[in-house]
C-alpha cells in the first residue's frame, strides 16, 4: 500500500472515530436515553417520559461536569447498586437557579414569582424549588404530602377536608391583589361553600364582614369556636330570659331566616301576635 493510500485511510479513519466520538458524546451528555441505560434509572426515566418535562433532557436540570459524571459510570460498573444510594443521591440535587433558567426564558418565572405562595416560601421561607416540587422522582405538581414536610403542625382536624391545601391557601393568588397573605379569606372559602352568603341570621348580617376563621379553624378544632369564645351574653331582658340556651337557637349562622321565624319556631302560640312586625321591635 502507497504512502496516499495510508494517509487516506489514516483520514478516513479518523473522521469515522471523531463521528463516531461525537456522537457517542452527544447520546451520553444529551440524550436521556443513556440514563435508561442504568437499571436503576428506569422509574425515573419512565417517570420523566410521562411528565411535562419530558421534553427537557436530564443534564438540563441535573448538571455535572465530566469528573462528576465518570465518578458515577465507576460506581455503577464496580458496584453493581441495586437502588440510588446516598453517594449518588447527591447528583439529583437541583439548585433553584436551574428552574429559574429555563422557567425565565419561556415567562413562566415572572408569573411564578408574582404569585404570593411562591413569593412567601422563595423569599421569606428561603425554599429550593425541589422541597415542593421534587418530593416524588419526576412527579413536579406538589401533594399535600410535600405541605406536610414543613408544615406538620397543620394537620387537619376534620375527616372530610381530604383534598390538597392550595383549595383553601390560594397559592396562585396575585400579589398584587392580595400582598403575601395566602391564608382563606371569606372570599376563599365561598368558592365552595357557595351558598354560605349570609353570615348570621340574627342580628341580620351580623359577621357579614368577619373571615371564616374567626369561627371555624380546621386545624385547630373540628367543630367552629363557641359564641362564648368572643362574646359575652348582654345582660338585657330578652337574653336573661333565655338563658342557658344554646346561642345558636336563636342566632342561626349561614341561615336567610327572618327573625319572626326563629322567635315562632319555639313560641309557636304567638303566630297571630302582631305577626307584621318583628318580635324585636318589642322585645329588647
């Protein structure tokens, strides 16, 4: 073989091992493929295939140079790990700025960031974005499960509120609107509790301006807070008369009842009884 013919396939060669090179660098460094490669990777891989990321390649999020990513092919093929272990786990840990970056570029952080959930645990709580949204590999919308992390104290005193915070902590809520307040506001609670417009039937409209919670308080008591726990009984006639009632005989909260009714609903003999007026016009 010539001189020319060597060299010639001295280039050939080389062009074949530098394609052959790249590409084999661009499937390890961008194509999550590789990680598949990985047994133990396969829930996450699965996982990630599903969600909305799933156009987003791994070292966009989880970046590591090329010591960092040697060290973990050594411990894969020497160890042989069944499961992610500690020293490993390390590589997951995703700083806020990685979401920053790409939740910028696309105009999702400016919304994201003016929002008073996120605005109270970036700034005030000092949060990394993964203690909410990475609580379970590659599922990204937050459970109540991750709430709880931080937040055990808060747990719910009634059985049938089994549905995620923000339904009631308006996480969302601009901050423009609401500053960085997201505990449920009257307003909050109607969102469900539609037909809760009046507050109190008598005195008519009374708490009509009052939040929800100064009576009812999940995540302290089940049952809302007594009247006695805020009001103390008038000494006047008509409530020294019926004293030792429970106060919501008379005081009937969510109710559109007129005050007629309630008096009649125990003095049925006074139906006829200048039945044009209320009964409070004359009894003080």
């Amino acid at each position: 073989m010539d001189v020319k013919s060597i060299v010639a396939a001295l280039v050939i060669s080389g062009i074949i091992l530098g394609v052959v090179g790249a590409k084999t660098y661009v499937f390890i460094e961008d194509d999550p493929r590789f990680c598949k490669t990985c047994h133990i990777m396969e829930e996450a891989w699965n996982k990630w295939n599903q969600s909305p990321h799933r156009n987003v390649t791994c070292h966009e999020c989880h970046v590591a140079n090329m010591e960092e990513n040697m060290r973990l092919l050594v411990v894969y093929f020497t160890e042989r790990p069944e499961k992610v272990s500690e020293d490993i786990r390390e590589h997951v840990k995703i700083e806020n700025e990685r979401c920053e970056e790409c939740h910028f570029k696309h105009g999702k952080w400016p919304y994201v960031a003016e929002t008073a959930g996120h605005r109270v645990h970036l700034e005030k709580a000092h949060a990394n974005c993964i203690d909410c949204h990475g609580g379970r590999i590659h599922r990204f919308v937050p459970d109540r499960s991750e709430c709880m992390q931080c937040h055990s104290d808060k747990k719910l005193r009634i059985k049938s509120m089994d549905f995620h915070c923000t339904n009631c902590h308006p996480f969302l809520a601009s901050v423009k609107e609401r500053g960085e307040d997201i505990k449920p506001h009257q307003q909050d609670c109607k969102k469900c509790h539609t037909e809760r417009n009046i507050i109190l039937a008598l005195p008519e409209g009374a708490h009509a301006k009052s939040d929800c919670s100064y009576c009812h308080q999940p995540h302290v008591t089940e049952e809302p807070f007594s009247c006695e726990t805020c009001h103390t009984a008038p000494k006047n006639p008509m409530h020294m008369k019926h004293e030792g009632k429970d106060c919501k005989s008379c005081h009937q909260p969510h109710k559109s009842v007129g005050v007629r009714t309630i008096c009649e609903s125990c003095h049925t003999d006074k139906t006829e009884h200048y039945p044009t007026i209320k009964c409070t016009t004359c009894h003080k």
